[in-house]
C-alpha cells in the first residue's frame, strides 16, 4: 500500500528582472513544509538581471532569453515550462508584458506582485507618483496576470503609511519589506 506522507508541491517559475529580492523570499518560502509550491525554475529576459545569481545559491534551473522578438521568446519559454511541468508562475519584478496568446496556452495560473494599492497606479514609477499627490498611503498588491497590465483581479493588498519625510527611494524601500510578506501570504490565499 502506498503511504501518503503530504501532499504533492506545485512546481512554480519566477519570473524575474532584476534584483529578485521577492524571489529570494519565495525561494525561502518554497522550503516551509506548509508552502504550497516548490520552486523549479527562474526565468528572466535579461543576463543582467541580479536575482540569477540564486539560481546557483539555491540549485534551481534558470533559463535567460531576450524578450527583442518576444514572440520567440515566449515559445522556447512555453516550451521549457511543458518539459518541467511548471504549473504556476509568480511575475516578481519581471519587466515584459505576456501576451494574451502566452497567458492562453500556458493554461496555468499566472500571478503579479505590484508596488501600489492597484487600481491606483499601473505601470512604473509608482512610488513617485504616490508621492507627488501627496498620498496618505501607499503599499502592494499581489494579483492574477491577465493581457491587461497590472489589471487582473486582486488576490491580496498590504498597506504602508506614507510619512512626510518619505522619498521615492525610503518608500520603496518600505513598500519591498512588505512584498515580502504579501507574496507568500496570496499564494497560502491561492491553494488553500
Ligand atoms: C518590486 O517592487 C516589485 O513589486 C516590482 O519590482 C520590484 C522588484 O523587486 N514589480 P525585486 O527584484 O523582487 O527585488
């Protein structure tokens, strides 16, 4: 007879393009036996993006390719997602937009971190937009990735207070420390 000894982890990619301190903490996240995913892939569009750099701290396969004809790009990454059997992907700071054919056939779900109180400020340079109208608050939303930029549906938001003496770079700096507890709490709301 066969002994059940827990339940079977969902493999995830993270898509990165840059410095991948969320993916570091999902990374981290993945290894609490009570998270439901195991990370088995990093994919970023770019050879610069720092966050590669755990992909050998922490054994998992990366794969690099340039987003310049993103209709390629998208192919060999669908690919690879097949032959790994990846089932879910966390954008976190991955600066290309999927296409909508992408998001279709990849069949999975695909989620986003992004550092606003969404709807409010899509796009860049949110921080310093908060900022300049004189925001009381600003924060984070993690939510589901559809051909919209950054307008699926809203799966989680932390809030952070926007004091006086905050710049666009202190706010920021706020507003990552608490990504890093919002990711993993969406992705606990997702599968359980
Ligand atoms: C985060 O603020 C994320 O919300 C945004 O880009 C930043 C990425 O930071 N989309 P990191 O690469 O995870 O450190």
């Amino acid at each position: 007879m066969v002994k059940l000894t827990g339940l079977k982890k969902i493999k995830t990619a993270v898509f990165i393009s840059g410095a991948g301190s969320n993916l570091k903490n999902l990374i981290k996240f993945s290894k609490i036996k009570k998270s439901p995913i195991s990370i088995g892939l990093i994919f970023s569009n770019t050879p610069k993006a720092k966050g590669l750099r755990y992909s050998n701290q922490f054994n998992i396969k990366k794969y690099v390719a340039s987003f310049k004809n993103s209709k390629i790009a998208e192919e060999k990454i669908l690919n690879l997602l097949k032959k790994e059997s990846i089932e879910f992907i966390c954008l976190a700071g991955f600066m290309k937009i999927l296409s909508k054919g992408f998001i279709k056939k990849f069949n999975g779900k695909i989620v986003n971190i992004h550092p606003s109180l969404l709807p409010k400020y899509k796009g860049l340079d949110t921080h310093i937009k908060a900022i300049q109208n004189k925001d009381k608050l600003a924060g984070c939303t993690v939510h589901s990735v559809t051909a919209k930029l950054d307008s699926g549906k809203i799966i989680l938001q932390k809030k952070v207070k926007i004091s006086k003496k905050d710049t666009p770079a202190s706010l920021a700096k706020k507003v990552l420390s608490q990504e890093h507890k919002l990711y993993p709490a969406a992705i606990k709301r997702i599968f359980n």
